[in-house]
C-alpha cells in the first residue's frame, strides 16, 4: 500500500478512535500518523493474486490470511507501531473484534516506488522484531523478483527468487506461493513501471 506523509502526534488510544472514523487509512509509528494513498491496479492485482493461493491453500486450517485492511501491532522495548500489510498470514488470531492482529507468521508487502524504503527499510526492521514471524516476503510488481526473509536459527536470512517459474516455499504453512500465480494478469513490459521515479532501482540479487 502506498504512503502520504502526514505526519501527526498522538497516542495509540487516540490513533485507534481516529481510525474508527477516518475516511482513509493511516498508520502508527511511534506515536506519528502517516496517512495511506491508494494503490495501482497492478499493486492490487499481485496482492490479491497473493491472498486467493493462500486462501485457497489454507482453507479448513486455523492458520488464514488477512487482507490489507486488518492492522498489525508491533509493541516491542518502547516502540508501538501499526501498520497495514498487504497480506498477512496469522495462525494464533486475536479476537474477532479486535481491529488488528499481533502474532502473523507470514507478511507480505508488493513494492511501489513510494513505499519502497518503508518496505524494505523501516517496516522490514519492524516486522523482524515480531516473535512469531516466520517469513517476510517483499514483492516486486515490474518483474517476477521476491525477496524473501526467512527466520533460522542464526535469525533472519534474505533470498531472493527470480523467475516466473520459480516458488517460493512456505513449509511452516505447508504450502507454497508459485511466482506465476502471484504475477498473473501482469505484463512484464518496459513500460509496465507506471510510477516513474528516478531512485527507483530494481532490487539485486541471484536467483534461486
């Protein structure tokens, strides 16, 4: 999703009643709104193309994807945050009234050049810190690349997947994301970057 700066100051209490009411997202870091703008039509074909294989996968299990418009809180040494994933994947839900979700095993994030230093930078750092994340995979939308943090035991280990047909393995889900699954409906073409930006830089790394 993609993110105006906005910034105001307020507590959480004030954030979440704000939110009850507000016309447009926001999210919450550290005590600082940032207001949400639309996404392209590109980005919400990837994301949903996400969120069918993984409902489609997990449909009868206790583990299930939320969209984009459930929260998660992160609350870690001082720092309270709320953000709003693309899709998430929680196995230990909170309550269904409960407007956001604090233990997702799966985050996923498509890139846009407007959000690409939240994701890859600021969200990235804050989702790691989240006890019960497994993976946080960050998409891109102009070429079938996925950069993948998976948890081990010496922390987290970045991958990058290159290639429509490639997968992206999610054993601790016992299933997988194909990459031609999650790029269906998209043209890879020079003139597929509909968001211009001259900092914009493809993301590297070797295929796997």
């Amino acid at each position: 999703m993609s993110s105006a700066e906005q910034p105001k100051y307020c507590n959480v209490e004030e954030y979440l009643a704000l939110e009850e009411q507000a016309l447009i997202k926001s999210e919450y870091i550290d005590g600082w709104i940032r207001a949400m703008t639309g996404a392209t039509n590109r980005h919400n074909c990837v994301k949903i193309n996400c969120l069918v294989q993984l409902v489609n996968q997990l449909k009868g299990q206790r583990c299930r994807p939320f969209d984009s418009d459930t929260k998660v809180r992160i609350d870690r040494e001082g720092s309270k945050r709320f953000y709003y994933p693309d899709v998430q994947v929680v196995c230990q839900s909170n309550d269904p009234l409960s407007v956001f979700q604090d233990q997702p095993v799966l985050i996923i994030e498509v890139l846009s050049p407007s959000t690409r230093r939240y994701d890859l930078d600021e969200k990235m750092a804050a989702y790691l810190t989240i006890p019960s994340l497994e993976c946080y995979i960050a998409l891109e939308q102009h070429q079938p690349i996925a950069i993948v943090m998976r948890r081990s035991n010496d922390g987290f280990l970045r991958q990058t997947i290159q290639g429509i047909d490639q997968m992206i393995d999610l054993p601790f889900l016992g299933c997988s994301l194909p990459m031609r699954e999650i790029y269906d409906g998209i043209e890879f073409t020079a003139e597929c970057v509909q968001e211009p930006d001259p900092e914009y830089e493809l993301s590297e790394g070797t295929s796997t």
